[in-house]
C-alpha cells in the first residue's frame, strides 16, 4: 500500500447528540439605538441616531433577513455606531410603520415597492407648463398618498410660463392644499406646513422637484436637468435621500417617475377617505363600483348634493384611473 500524508480533511466527525443545537430565536439587542433612515446605496443604509444626532453607515444584520428597510424607516442600530470614516454598523430592528408610499411598477404587476416610510406629507410636484401637466399623474399621487397614511399637498411649479388656475380647479374639490412652487413664488406657506414633519416628494422628471428641493435646503445641491426637446425631463436624482430642513424635519427627494402602477389599491379603500362618501357608500348595493351611470345605475353616490357631490365628480375621476388595467406611462 502506498504511503500518503493525512491531513485533517481526512478525518470526519459526527457531531454530538449532546451538542447544543442552533437557535432560530433571535437576539433581543435591548442595547440598540434608534435612528432614522436618511439613504440607501447599494446594500448600505445611512442612519441618523435619535439620540445624538451622528449620521453611520450601516448594513442590514443577518437575522432581519431580507427585510425590506427604506428610506425613512426608524430602525435599531448596534456596532459602532461613532460615526467616523470606515465604520460599520448594524441594522437589527425595524419599528412598525406609521405611513408608506408603495406603488407597483405597472397596474398589472402585484408586487409593491415601498417608496418611503413614515412621511407625513406627500408633496406631489408638477409643472403647469413645460412640461404640460398631467392631471393622471396627479390622480394617483393622490391614491397613493390616501392609501399610505400621508397628507397630499399639490406643488405646481413653473407659474410664471402658464396660469395654474385651471389646472388646480380639477383638484379643489378632493379638499386639496394646492400651493405654487415655483422659482418666483413666496414658499413661506409650505416651509409652515414642513417644519417638524417627515415630507416626502413625488413627480416624474423635468418639473422642477429638485430645484425645488434645494430652495428648501440651501446646501443640499441635489442635481437639476433642463427638459429635453421632446418634452421629457432628465432623471437627475438617482436614490432617494433625507435632508434636514433648516426649521426642522426632513424632505426626501425621490428620484423622477415615469411609472407609478397602483394594482395594490381597490376602491373602497379611496371611498373610505373621504367620512362623507364613505357613509352613503356603505348603502349602495353588493358589488358597486362607484363608478356610477351607467356602470352602477343605482349607485347612492348620486343622491349627494353641494360639496359632496363635487367631491364625487372628482373622486370618480380618480376611480376611472384606478380601473384602468393597462400599463400608464407619464
């Protein structure tokens, strides 16, 4: 028989009966410190701690799996949590969310994508001309924002290039704050309703949200594209991030979308909005639409007078663009 060398791959060990096995329980780390998501790139999240203020750098903890954690989400964080160059911390816990902007990528696509969590406001930015605005856009930004727990406030930019008055007139009657935005308009109205709260900010590329952004923070420097001779902006924000208004709170500037599927909402769930349709709504007959004539002849909808039936005029609009099953491009 030839002669080998052995070495420890040779050997095999079958584990002990005794030895004590893994435990699918995960660590409580009643030590975490609790902070806010402020951005994520490319499997690290930046956090900004509660208690001290310091931005880290952190990567999701093995235990949380794959997690969905974005942009606003407060979570727990242990590790070296100093903040200094080339540190690295850990994401272990992620709160109960009190808000979130989710959409899906085209009306037909089931899974949702959570945008931004735990915003209060929506800030849905067009422009009233150049590019024209799209009222279908605004349509379900504002779904989306009833849905996920945030108040809508309507940013028209570009006031000086067209009247905005119509424009707004489609929306007055959802009990919407429309305010304008634009390079020459007074944004003290808005930075009151901003101040102290988490703000997110929605709109497809070219209408001015990221020149809009750097006026409410000065130093943020987020990038600004002109519109392109077809009429389609230049994406110019890339990731979502959280900026620190100067009164206090956070904008987080999303990055442009040309897409915004809502296969994850019903119409019941936009009803039950507004308290004055949702009641009469609870009395229509099984399987109503809402929609009205001819679609739901007998839809109690109809019997609403005043506000509330101007309020359905413009709530039906937005279940028209619900019911739609084809992918919508901005």
């Amino acid at each position: 028989m030839a002669r080998r060398d052995w070495d420890e791959s040779d050997i095999r060990i079958r584990p002990s009966k005794r030895s004590r096995p893994r435990t699918k329980d995960r660590p409580e780390h009643k030590d975490a410190k609790r902070g806010m998501v402020i951005s994520k790139d490319r499997g690290r999240w930046g956090v900004v701690l509660e208690d001290t203020g310091v931005e880290v750098t952190c990567m999701r903890a093995r235990e949380m799996g794959r997690t969905a954690v974005v942009v606003g989400d407060r979570v727990g964080v242990v590790g070296d949590t100093s903040g200094k160059k080339d540190t690295l911390a850990r994401i272990v816990k992620l709160e109960e969310r009190t808000s979130v902007l989710r959409r899906t990528a085209d009306d037909t696509d089931r899974y949702e994508r959570i945008v931004v969590a735990n915003a209060d406001n929506l800030l849905i930015v067009t422009a009233v001309a150049d590019p024209p605005p799209r009222a279908g856009f605004v349509e379900r930004a504002l779904i989306a924002a009833f849905v996920g727990g945030l108040r809508p406030i309507l940013c028209l930019t570009k006031s000086d290039l067209a009247d905005p008055r119509e424009f707004a007139a489609e929306f007055v009657d959802l009990g919407l704050e429309i305010l304008l935005t634009g390079v020459d308009d007074d944004l003290s109205p808005l930075v009151a309703r901003l101040n102290n709260a988490v703000s997110a900010t929605v709109g497809h590329s070219g209408v001015g949200k990221s020149t809009l952004v750097n006026r409410l923070v000065p130093d943020a420097e987020r990038a600004t594209g002109e519109v392109s001779g077809v009429g389609k902006g230049r994406h110019t924000s890339t990731q979502s991030v959280a900026l620190k208004l100067p009164g206090g709170g956070w904008v987080i500037d999303t990055p442009g979308i040309r897409s915004f599927g809502l296969a994850h909402v019903d119409p019941e769930t936009i009803i039950g909005v507004f308290d004055d349709l949702r009641e009469i709504a609870e009395t229509c007959p099984r399987g109503c639409t809402h929609i009205g004539p001819p679609a739901d002849p007998e839809c109690m909808l109809d019997t609403l007078e005043g506000a509330s039936a101007r309020r359905v005029s413009a709530v039906r609009r937005l279940l028209e663009a619900l019911r739609s099953n084809n992918h919508w491009e901005l």
